[in-house]
C-alpha cells in the first residue's frame, strides 16, 4: 500500500483517513479498516459526492420557513 494522502476529519477532527494506491485500486483508509475502489467506482463515488454537495448548497439557498 502507498499512502498518497493523509487528513483528519469528523467531529473534533478526531478521525485520521489515509488515501492511496493498492495492487491497481485506489484506497481509504481509517482505523476501522479500508476500501478500495476501481477506476469506475471511483469515478461513481465522486459523482455521487458532486451531488450530494449541490443537493447542500441547494438547502442552504432556500428560505427558512415561517412559522
């Protein structure tokens, strides 16, 4: 395994992801264990990540409603 990246997320950044590549697959990697992906799924997991960030931006330009 060959660490690309490494960064601390989550509440309180208390959690530590590592990024890499493994016998042709992309990974990440956390103290709980590891995925890796295909070239393909990857390509879906940041496409459902692009939307899932506009589908954000999208309930933050809404009004609240009024009561």
């Amino acid at each position: 395994m060959e660490v690309i990246e490494e960064f601390d997320a989550g509440k309180n950044r208390w959690n530590n992801f590592e990024v890499g590549l493994n016998d042709g697959n992309i990974f990440v990697r956390d103290e709980a264990g590891y995925i890796d992906f295909t070239e393909d799924e990857i390509d879906q997991l940041v496409a459902a990540i692009d939307q899932a960030r506009r589908r954000l931006r999208e309930k933050k330009r809404r009004p609240t409603e009024q009561e």
